[in-house]
C-alpha cells in the first residue's frame, strides 16, 4: 500500500502546493486477505482523486 502511495501521491501533492495547503493523510489497510498490487493502487488512486477534488471546491 505505501509503495501505489508513493507512486501515485503527485495527485494530492499538486493540488495542495497550488492551494498552498498542508495536509496528513493516512490510510488504513484492513481484509482478511492480500489484495494484488493493482487493486490497491486502484483504489488509493480513487481515494486521492476524491480527496483532490474536494480541495479545488469551496
């Protein structure tokens, strides 16, 4: 899970310097299984969209 974080981040990391926003973010793995790799960087993908476009709206 840190490592689809650390690739993919840029998408949050952008919009909080163009808003000159600071930000924590953290992400909580729970399952009864292992998820592959790409399912996992799916789903952190979505979550950091989201979290980007709640940043651009007032």
């Amino acid at each position: 899970m840190r490592e689809a974080y650390r690739l993919n981040k840029n998408i949050l990391v952008e919009k909080c310097i163009e808003k000159n926003i600071r930000l924590q973010i953290a992400f909580h793995y729970v399952a009864d299984q292992e998820l592959e790799f790409d399912v996992i960087e799916t789903k952190i993908i979505q979550a950091l969209t989201r979290i980007s476009e709640k940043l651009i709206t007032p």
